[in-house]
C-alpha cells in the first residue's frame, strides 16, 4: 500500500481554533489509493456475516459504500440532525468542540442485523459511539467499528467498550507538526 500519510492533509485551526483537521480529499483523488484503502477497510470484515455497513456524515458515506459494496452488503446513512425524511432514531453528543446530534432512518436497520460502524477518523469517540447506541436501540449489534484514521492520543477507543476495533492509521502524539 502506498504511504497514506502522505495523502492526508492536515489542516489546523479546523473547524475551530486548536483542532487539527485530517484532509483525506487527497487520498480520494488518487483512484490506486482509495482502491487500496477500499480493500484494506473491507479485509477484516469478510468473516464476520455482517448484514450492513453503517456510514456517518459525510466522510465515511465516502468510504462506506464502497466497503459495503466489497463486503457484498448493503449501506446505511447516518447524517446530521434534519436531513433524513421520515420517522428516524437520534442521539445527541459531546465531540471535541462542542455537542451535536445524528440521526438514523428508524427503519434502515432490523432486530438481529449485524452491523459495522465505519468513520474516517476516531478523534474523541463521541460520533461513533452515537452512531453504535443508534443501532443498538434499534435491535441490532455492532459487529465492529472501523475507521481510515484513529487519533490514538484523543482516547476515542474507551468510549466504544469492548466493541472490536479497526483501524488503517495509528496517530499517536497529540503534537502533530
């Protein structure tokens, strides 16, 4: 695989001051990167039966669907408050620069489905652990999150349990230059 660390920008001061914003726009434009990172996404899924892969707003709809498509399964949205039609489940939570709340069709995901929650980034944890509670009030389990990018020094990983965990990318420090 090419070096993906090379392909993501950082971007500082993003959204707000002190955030540092990982870019993958770059590594989307290169059609053998994303291709690599596509196949490294979906790899340690085959074995698990799951029935859907679940992306959140927006980045990992961009990855998402395509590892959904590898997987042979479908692909669920889960977007930001207000822009689903329809009867919908919400969650509400903290992220590293305030709160905000994502949604889910309420009927997207089944009693006994077997899921995968798939993000670019884990930074602090709070989206993927919303996304997860979303589908678990809706009756079925989280088979795994997985993510391109997991900012390793932000301790998102605690807030998702014993849930498995997959990531491409380790960052480490929390000084990135």
């Amino acid at each position: 695989m090419v070096d993906l660390t090379a392909l993501i920008r950082d971007v500082p001061d993003f959204p707000e001051p002190g955030i540092v914003f990982k870019d993958i726009m770059p590594l989307l434009a290169d059609a053998d990167s994303l291709r690599a990172v596509v196949a490294a996404l979906a790899d340690p899924w085959f074995e698990e039966s799951l029935t859907a892969v679940v992306g959140i707003e927006a980045r990992g709809f961009l990855l998402g669907t395509p590892v959904a498509m590898a997987l042979g399964v479908g692909f669920i949205a889960v977007r930001k408050a207000g822009k689903l039609p329809g009867p919908t489940e919400q969650q509400t939570y903290g992220l590293e620069y305030g709160t905000d709340t994502i949604e889910i069709h309420a009927d997207a995901i089944s009693p006994g489905d077997h899921v995968l929650v798939l993000d670019d980034v884990l930074a602090t944890g709070g989206t993927a652990a919303a996304a997860g509670a979303m589908v678990q009030r809706l009756g079925a389990t989280v088979a795994g999150y997985s993510f391109l990018v997991e900012l390793g020094f932000l301790g998102g990983r605690a807030r998702l349990g014993d849930t498995r965990i997959e990531q491409l990318l380790l960052v480490d420090a929390g000084a990135e230059d």
